[in-house]
C-alpha cells in the first residue's frame, strides 16, 4: 500500500532522521472551545515546534479517549462543528502552512456518514496527509485504505501492549506514514508512564517494521517527553493540551500563549537530548 512518491509525512520524518531529532506530534480537538480558534491553535503549535499536527474530528462517542478529550468532543459538537467544518479548517491553515503534515484522528462514523469517496477526494484537496481512524484496524480497512491511498491520505494505525506479536506485523505491513504506538492500557490522559517498558516494545517493532514509531498516552510534559523521545521517532501529546484549553475556555485568546508554554519545554527537552 506504499506508494513511490513521499507526502509530507514522509519528507518530514526523513528530514527529522537526517538531523537525529525526534517528531513532535500535538493533538487537538477542531471546534474546542469554538471553530473560530482551531486554525490559530494549528499555527500556535507549529510555532512551538511541532512536526506533525494531529486533529480530532469531533465525535459523540470517542471509546479511545479519556474524560478530557471525551469533554472536549462534547464541546465542539456543542458548537456543531462536524467534518466538513474540520476539513474547512485545514484549508484555511493551508493558506499559510503548506508544509507541516496534518492527520485527521477520530472515528469512522463521520467519515461513513459524508460518504468515503466524498471524504477523500476534499480531504486531498484541503491538504490533509493522513487518516488515523481508531475503529478502522488494518483488518476492516481494505477498501477504504486503497481509497485513501489513490487520494494522498495514508493510513496510521495504533498497536498497544496488548497487541499481539502476529497482529503488530500485519499492522506494521499495512502501515504507512508512522505508526501510534499506545503507552498505557487505557484511554487517553492515563497517569502511569513507564519509558524502559516501551523502549523494549518498540526494540521488538523495529525488527518487523521501518515505520517512524511514534507513542501516545502519557507523555505530559519536558520529561515524559524526553524519556519517551529516547526511544521512540516520535512523541504524541494530547490530553495536556485539550486539558489546558479547557481550562482557559472562557479566555480564548490566552490559549496560544498556553499551547506554546507546554510544547516549547518539550521541543527543548527532546532537541536537547538530540544533542547530548
């Protein structure tokens, strides 16, 4: 399902090797507190230094996510913001960002209820890179993913603890773009992170696999990043971003300055372990 011709996500991934640095990977939920602010949050990130944004459709029944991000969804569905409004918005960051890759992060309903080749072919034409749809594993994808790949959009799958020894080789053969590794059992915004743990799984991936490895779940600040960004391509964090947005949604114009605070002490955590 690879494809010869390297999108964003594969030209980012490629320079951050080149340079020994690792990928830096916020997430959001477009619409949270309101639409008019997710475009200002995406530019917000990039100019923390963030690698690749990952963006959260909305949806009424998130079963990955935790209570922050599930609250989060609440919101924006509040404001009725739905997929063609989060494809809206990623049109609107092209206009000024035309480099930093976008994936989409959510659910398949929204996706299913636009229709699949309606929600490729705008997908492409907005600029979005890749899909990651949690309950669209490898083994139910086929069709979708074929779709997908002949408009641009790679398809990013999640492995976990918990997943097998056969189901992360076929995971790892139908991946494209990175693969999200998940830290924790759990959903999003658990509490105990061990990195020794992880780096031991992601030693076993990389024997069956070339994928950038990227982990979720947990990472919170400056040092769960940098012990995480040890041994991993890339690290994702999401619950401590839609937390602190929460926290300051009655204050959006305060966010920005927020976001960056908390991915600028990881960017400096992970660059400076990249130099030392």
């Amino acid at each position: 399902m690879n494809r010869t011709e390297p999108n964003r996500i594969d030209r980012r991934f490629a320079t951050l090797k080149a340079q020994g640095r690792t990928a830096l990977i916020p997430y959001i939920t477009a619409g949270d507190p309101a639409p008019a602010h997710t475009v200002e949050f995406m530019h917000a990130c990039v100019e923390a230094g963030a690698d690749v944004i990952e963006l959260g459709v909305p949806f009424s029944d998130p079963m990955a996510d935790g209570p922050v991000i599930q609250k989060a969804c609440e919101r924006a569905l509040k404001h009725g913001t739905r997929l063609q409004h989060v494809l809206e918005m990623v049109a609107e960051f092209r206009q000024r960002d035309s480099e930093t890759p976008v994936v989409l992060m959510g659910y398949l309903n929204p996706i299913e209820r636009m229709g699949y080749d309606v929600f490729a072919e705008q997908a492409q034409t907005c600029g979005v890179d890749g899909v990651l749809v949690v309950d669209m594993p490898p083994e139910e994808a086929g069709d979708n993913a074929a779709l997908f790949a002949a408009h641009g959009l790679q398809s990013i799958f999640l492995l976990a603890p918990t997943t097998s020894d056969a189901r992360a080789r076929a995971i790892c053969e139908h991946g494209e773009g990175y693969l999200y590794y998940v830290s924790l059992k759990g959903v999003t915004g658990a509490a105990t992170l061990d990195a020794d743990a992880v780096g031991e799984q992601l030693s076993k991936l990389r024997q069956v696999t070339e994928l950038p490895l990227c982990v979720g779940f947990g990472i919170r600040d400056g040092a769960t990043a940098a012990a995480i960004g040890r041994v991993a391509d890339g690290v994702i964090v999401g619950s401590a971003l839609v937390g602190r947005i929460a926290e300051r949604a009655d204050d959006p114009a305060s966010i920005p300055a927020a976001l960056k605070s908390i991915l600028g002490e990881m960017r400096e955590a992970l660059d400076r372990d990249a130099v030392s």
